[in-house]
C-alpha cells in the first residue's frame, strides 16, 4: 500500500514508463508517415472524442467496482484485527481453574492460552500466504515482463513476498513442530488451524477448563475468522468479471490507435512545428488512458504482493504484537514500518 501523499516520480518512471516510451514511438513513427506524406488518411475528430468519452466512461466504471473490491478487502482485515483482539481477551480471561477441582498450575494455564495464541497467530500468516499466490489473471502471474516488476517491488519496498521466508519461519515459531508439519501438508493449512483451534478447545471443555457458554462463544468466534477467510478467499479466486477487464483494454487500445490519425494531422495544419509538438501530446493522452487502464487492474486484485496490496503483512503484525502482549511478552518483534513510501 503506497502511504505517501504524492508517488515518487523516479519510482513511477521505472515501474511504468515502458508506456510512455511505446507510445512515443508509436506516436513519433505515425508522424513521420504524415510528414513524408507516406500516408494521407484524417480521422475527423469528432468521432474519435466521442468514442474517448464512451471509453472513459467504461474504464471509470470498471476502476470503481475495482476499488469496491479493495475497500472490501480492507474492511475485512479491519475485522480481522477486530475479532483477533476478542479472541485473545476471551482466551485470557475464560481458561481458569475457576471450575476443576484439581488445579493446574500458573505455568500450565499459561501453556495453554499461549497454545491457543500463537495458533491463531499462525493462522493469520497462513492466510497472508495463501491469498499471495497468484492467480492467472493476476499482474504478479508469472509472466516474463510482470516477474520482472515484481522482483523490483520486491527489491525495493522489501517485505510483501509470494512463499517468503517470514511466513515459513512464523509458522514454525507459532506451531509444535508435529503440529506444524501435520498442518502444513494439508491444501487449505490456514482453514485446518483453525478445525485445530476448534478441537483444542472441545478438549479444554472436557477438562472444565472452560464452560459450555464459554466454548460456545469461542467457537462462534472461531467462525467469524472462517468468515472472514471466505470472504477474502471469494475476492482472491473471483477476478472482476472479464467482459469488464478485457473488453475496456480492449477499447483503451482501440482509442490510442485512433489518436495520432486524427490530432497529428489536425495539427500539421498549423506547420511543421505543430507536427511535432502533436508526438508528446498524442503520446501524453495515450498515456492517461493506459494509466487509467492499469489502475483500474492493480485495484482489483488487492492480494498480489505488490506495492498497491493490502498491507496484510504489517496488519498480521499489529495483531501479533498486540496478542502477545495480552500474555504478558515483553520481547516482540517490531511493528512493520513503511519503506519507501510503501507499507507492505
């Protein structure tokens, strides 16, 4: 997530002036054909300014349901750290000795609500991971030109990986390691965490660690997170509707191509000055319209590891800092901070 008030103009440049630069060059190779009098056609301007207002009308349609879609996935972690919070408030409060007749001890009350804890915190990175593997029509699908604007990202704004190292470490850190590679094997390891959660605390109910209202509630609990994990998951493998994605690439190329046959030769009427001016200026309307186009792209699909994601990592974060302070830790990892300007 970009948390400056302005983009970097350098930063803009590296990750998206490849458009700038096709679209000069094919602005510039059109104007030459028009100043060697290589080709005569003129496109009235008129039809070609309706046919960009119906474009910018159908690319403003589209980027809007694009940010409904992000906006949701923000929500949804927002209730996420939410609901994260309760939990560990009710594992903290409701396993007591309160109702057995033998009692554990402190360190063994304090095993279990660690036990419980770090599951979920395991869980939370869990999920993180499996949302970031890419789907086909997703920008950070493995093809050639998007690796390499992924592996920039990477490079430059630091955490935010696909199958990185501070998922697999958290979990083996946060899991008993039979638990752990028990876990790990299963497709769905952040939904088997939780079936574990669920069956941990049946057995603590069988001790009269915790009453029947009070698993009830933890379970209800423990539902939510399914919840939340469905949601996000249904905006992880439903891309915005291809008619919509495709169809208005589609209409945004047709536009560009139409541009220089109509605003170059418009111009050349007022000399061959104006010939040449018309190359950045036609280049500069394609290049709205692409940008337009691609903002609309990234929007959409808010789990992809790249800098316009959901900052899931610092959000997993916050609640693990927070979690673990309700135990009474005191040696916790630092919050994620941005870097340069994103916050991943």
């Amino acid at each position: 997530m970009i948390v400056t008030k302005n983009v970097d103009f350098i930063t803009l440049i590296k990750v998206r002036g490849k458009h700038i630069i096709w679209l000069t060059a094919f602005m510039g190779f059109i104007a030459i054909l028009y100043y060697f009098k290589l080709i005569t056609i003129i496109v009235p301007w008129l039809p070609v300014s309706v046919i960009g207002t119906a474009v910018a009308f159908y690319v403003g349609f589209k980027n809007n349901q694009a940010y409904d879609r992000m906006w949701e996935a923000r929500k949804i972690w927002g209730a996420i750290i939410n609901d994260s919070r309760t939990w560990g408030m009710m594992v903290d409060a409701y396993i007591t000795n309160l109702f057995i007749d033998n009692n554990k001890t402190e360190k063994e009350i304090h095993e279990i609500k660690q036990r419980l804890i770090y599951r979920h915190i395991a869980w939370l990175y869990a999920h993180r991971s499996q949302l970031l593997v890419p789907t086909v029509w997703e920008d950070g699908y493995s093809k050639e030109s998007n690796s390499k604007t992924m592996n920039y990202q990477k490079k430059k704004f630091g955490i935010g990986l696909v199958d990185d190292e501070i998922t697999r470490t958290e979990l083996k850190l946060f899991l008993p390691k039979e638990e752990h590679d028990r876990l790990v094997a299963y497709v769905n390891t952040a939904t088997q965490i939780i079936n574990e959660q669920s069956r941990d605390i049946a057995k603590l109910k069988e001790q009269n660690l915790i009453t029947e209202l009070r698993q009830i509630e933890m379970k209800k609990l423990l539902r939510s997170f399914y919840e939340f994990q469905g949601k996000n998951e249904r905006i992880k493998k439903f891309p915005l509707p291809r008619q919509y994605a495709h169809m208005s690439r589609i209409f945004v190329g047709v536009f560009v191509l139409l541009i220089p046959f109509s605003m170059i030769p418009e111009l050349s009427k007022l000399g061959d000055w104006a010939l040449w001016i018309s190359i950045p200026l036609c280049a500069l309307i394609g290049w709205v319209y692409v940008m337009m186009e691609i903002v609309g792209d990234f929007t959409a699909n808010p789990f992809q590891g790249l800098i316009y994601d959901i900052p899931m990592m610092s959000l997993c974060r916050t609640i693990e800092i927070d979690l673990r302070e309700m135990l009474g830790e005191t040696d916790l990892p630092p919050a994620i901070k941005a870097k340069n300007g994103v916050l991943m």
